[in-house]
C-alpha cells in the first residue's frame, strides 16, 4: 500500500511537472513582461508578450494573477483578490454580489475601497476556488454593459444629480411596509472632521434616508431586506427632537473616535450590548441581504433617523417594515397634514433697539397646495408673523425680527391656513430687557472766579429716556430722571472732586446697567499777587521795576 502510495504522488508529481513545463515554456516562447501566477499557494514565473497580452491562453493566464490563495485558519480558507483589476465600484460590487451568491464572502468589507481584498470559503478544494473566482471575474466583465444598461433605471432618488440627503428624509411609520427601487448611484457625504459618523459602515453607497417619530414609547425592530440576495447596510441615530437638527448636528456616536471603540456590525460576537453608541442607535455592516435594526426605549415624539445603503450598487428592490418591539411609530405624519417639529434660536437683545430675532425650521409632511404657512410669535406686544405661500417644501426657514426683549418665555405657532388641524406651537424664552450702558469722563482745572466751570461727559448706549445718578466724591447727588436728549450728557461744574456714576436704567431695564469711568475736577485759588522792590522814586530817575511772585 504504501508503494502505491508514493507511485501515485511520483505520478501526481510528473503530472504537475508537465502542467509547468508546458505552461511556462508557452509563456516564455511569448516573453518580456514577468507576472506570478499563484497554483496552491506556489507561485509561478511567466513571462507574457506585452502585444499578446489579449491573445488566447495568455489573457487567461494574466488574469489569474488577481487571485491568490493567502491561508487557512482550519476552519476557512482566505483569498487575496486585486480588486484593482475592476474599472468602477459598480463592477467591484457586481463581483462582490457573485462571489457571496456561491458562498464566497469578502473578510472584512472596509477593505472594498481598497487595492485588494481577503474572501474567505469553507472549500478546501484550492484549485478549484482559484479558477471559481477567476470564472466569477469573467462574469463580472461580461456584465459589464449589463450593469452600464441598468444604472439607467435607477431609482430615481439615486441619480447622481439627485442623490439622497439627510435633510430630504422621506417619513416612515410602524404600520407600513415600504419598498423602493434600490439605489445603483451616489453615495452619502463622506464625513468632515468625523462629522456624520457612520457607526460600523465603512461605505455608504446608494443611500436612501428615512425618519420617525415616535407615537407609543417603548423598543422598536425594523426588519431591512433586499430582493436577489444583494447585500443591504444601514445605520440609524436618534433620538432627536427634529429632523433638521439631526441632520446638521446630531449625526455622532461614541464609537471609530479618538479614545472609543471601533463601531462594529451589531451582530458580531461580542456586539450584544454594544448598540446605542452616543447618537447611534444600531449599524450593520454584514454581507446578509437581510438586517435588523434595534430602537431601545423610545419616547414619544422622539424622531429617529435611518439611513439604508445598498452595498453592490446592483439593481433590486429594499424592503423594510417594523417587525417587533411594543413601541409605535406616528403613521399620522405619513397620511395627513402634519406639522412635526418647530425650531427655534433667539438672538441676543439688541441694545440699540431693545428687540431680538428667532429664526428656525419648520418641518411638516403632506402639506396643502394652496392657501398660506404663517408662523407668529403670539407672546410678543404686537404678534410678530411670517407667512409663506405654496408650494410648501419641509424643512422650511424662517425668521422673525423686530421682538421686544423682555426675559420671558413666548409662544410660537406655525400652521397652514388651508389644513386647520395641520399646526404646532413651540416655546422659546426671550432674552432679557437690555439695560443701557453709561460712562463718565472728563473734569480738568478751574479757577475759583465763581464763574468759570470744566465739562464733565456722562455717555450712554442703550434705549432712552435714561435715569442716571452721579457721585461726587463718594457722595450721590440728586438723580436725573427721563434725560432723551443727545448723548453724551454734558454736565458744566465748578465744584472740585471725584465724579463717578452710581447707577443707569431706562423704562424697559428691571435694573441698573453697567456703569464705568471717572473724572476728576480741580479747582484752583485766585492769584495773589506780591509786589517786591524800592518804594522811593526820585525825580528825572529812570523809574522803579515790580514784579510779582514767579509765575503768577
């Protein structure tokens, strides 16, 4: 048994000799371009005539080398494929698809975008994987005018001049199931200094955005699938209080961060609990045309926002609906008119005017087309308002102007004249009265004649008519009430001293401003003059000089 044994490797052994010597002798005939073919993890020198490159067994023989068998961990074998070799994401998708439509899956999926990529098989056979995949690559260039022809029937929210956005997120509900043509263009916007964070997706093609509010607290589970087994990701953030703000702000998580852990598929050993991450709620990466996304403790008026790619980019159909959890999603938002969330950011008061500004969003879904969208602040003495005529496009901005300040909170209401139960109002807390400002400066010297005084200048910024109280050394001085005259207030004294400013206030400040400054007041004696020299004059003399003391 054993002499036939080694007969039959020494014969397996000649065999395999042969399949080189031909192989490699072809090549050389042909020869100046050297490649490495990979045959049960032996490598293989060939030299291929650059002019006969598309010419008969040598094409087959060059392409061979995008393949090469990398190791084995006992239980799968892994694959280094170059997927370089590909023109278009499109194609590398569209081979990604068929190797895991026969049980070939790519390692690690970040590596996508990379020059190459490690798949892995339980097939022990080398060999026969290694021509498998060359046969898959095959394929996937004869598909090629196939995959060019259905990019044209895209869906059309995927076009590459009208590729989804976060902020153009379609409404969704619990009772609803929702299919659409899978996206076979685009792609979400990469991230700007980590901003969206896309959890565990490394890509997000095809994007197609959705959003929820929460009806009934509780979990939510949403089952995601994609018709012919094409792999569909996603990732979903929440909770937030408006669509507008998830999108410009909220679209974060603790994970793929500095000093935090990198944010895996939540169905990884080990993932169980790792969901929600910050902002993110749940992410899957997986290579499934199915996935399962998990809203923990929602509350009422919560909105969430999901996110669905489409992996291969190749043509099919995403279907979703939620499948478990006590919670409910608002499908009122999806059939009738409803305003969903009002923005709103106060300014600081001016102190000029004594107003302020609120400015936001008002997002709504199935709005009327006709009649008006008008938004007062009902709080303010008189209302303030901005209307809007059709057609009404969510998130809508707006921004109203000329609010008294007054410190208190005031009521905003937005609604559609044409769908009277379409309305919601929203609070937003005024700043404060602006108290004015004061502040003192000037004084100088003076001479005690009784009549000569130096200006001292109270300046104000602020809304008149002012009440101000000065000091002079320490000592407050009556008060001057209702002053509406042009600033600065110019006071005309003689008395010496210290003048400062003890307090400043106008109708509308419920206290003193902030008051600065000082001046300083000297009063200087009248001359006194001494008269020095001879008091005897003697006739036809040239006279007497006086003079006074130095300097006066």
């Amino acid at each position: 048994m054993l002499r036939n044994r080694i007969i039959g490797q020494l014969l397996f052994f000649k065999l395999y000799l042969g399949f080189i010597v031909l192989f490699t002798s072809s090549a050389i005939n042909a020869g100046v371009i050297n490649n490495n073919i990979s045959i049960n993890n032996r490598e293989i020198s060939t030299e291929i005539n650059a002019d006969s490159i598309r010419c008969g067994d040598n094409l087959q023989d060059l392409l061979k080398q995008f393949v090469r068998f990398d190791h084995t961990d006992g239980i799968f074998n892994y694959y280094s494929v170059k997927l370089s070799v590909f023109n278009s994401t499109s194609e590398r998708g569209y081979f990604y698809e068929a190797a895991k439509s026969d049980r070939i899956f790519m390692a690690d999926k970040s590596e996508f975008d990379e020059d190459s990529a490690l798949f892995l098989t339980g097939d022990t056979m080398k060999l026969n994987i290694l021509n498998h995949i060359y046969n898959l690559y095959k394929q996937t260039i004869d598909g090629r005018k196939y995959a060019i022809a259905q990019s044209a029937l895209a869906n059309p929210i995927s076009s590459p001049l009208g590729v989804p956005t976060c902020d153009g997120a379609l409404v969704a509900c619990s009772s609803n199931t929702y299919s659409f043509p899978a996206g076979t263009q685009g792609s979400a916007p990469p991230p700007v200094n980590g901003y969206p964070n896309y959890g565990c997706l490394n890509s997000y093609p095809c994007p197609a955005y959705f959003y929820m509010q929460i009806g009934v607290a509780g979990n939510i589970v949403i089952q995601i699938q994609q018709s012919g087994g094409h792999d569909v990701d996603f990732i979903c953030w929440g909770p937030f209080s408006s669509l507008t703000d998830g999108c410009d702000t909220g679209l974060t998580g603790t994970c793929n961060i500095s000093g935090q852990p990198i944010c895996c598929n939540n169905n990884s050993p080990g993932c169980t609990t790792f969901y929600p991450r910050g902002n993110i709620t749940d992410c899957s990466y997986s290579s499934s045309s199915t996935e399962t996304c998990h809203i923990l403790d929602a509350q009422v008026g919560q909105i969430y926002i999901l996110l669905i790619t489409n992996f291969s980019q190749q043509p099919g159909t995403i279907t979703f609906q939620q499948t478990g959890g006590s919670g409910v999603t608002n499908c009122d938002i999806v059939i009738f008119c409803s305003m969903i969330a009002v923005t709103a950011t106060p300014s600081a008061c001016d102190s000029l005017t004594n107003t302020f500004s609120i400015s936001g969003d008002m997002e709504f879904s199935n709005p009327p087309p006709t009649g008006t969208l008008t938004i007062t602040d009902n709080t303010a003495v008189p209302p303030v308002s901005e209307t809007f005529p059709p057609p009404f496009v969510s998130p809508l901005q707006y921004n109203l102007t000329g609010i008294p300040c007054d410190g208190i909170i005031h009521t905003l209401t937005a609604s559609f004249s044409d769908s009277s139960s379409c309305t919601l109002s929203q609070q937003v807390t005024s700043p404060p009265q602006t108290c004015p400002q004061a502040q003192i400066s000037g004084g100088g010297e003076i001479c005690s004649d009784g009549t000569s005084t130096v200006p001292v200048d109270i300046s104000f910024s602020g809304v008149g008519p002012y009440n101000f109280t000065y000091a002079i050394n320490g000592n407050s001085e009556p008060p001057v009430n209702n002053y509406n005259g042009s600033s600065p207030y110019i006071l005309n004294t003689n008395i010496p001293g210290t003048y400062t400013l003890v307090s400043v206030s106008n109708q509308v400040c419920l206290g003193t401003g902030p008051v600065s400054g000082s001046a300083t007041v000297t009063l200087n004696p009248l001359p006194i003059p001494t008269l020095t020299g001879t008091g005897v004059l003697c006739a036809g003399s040239a006279g007497v000089v006086y003079s006074t003391d130095p300097g006066k």
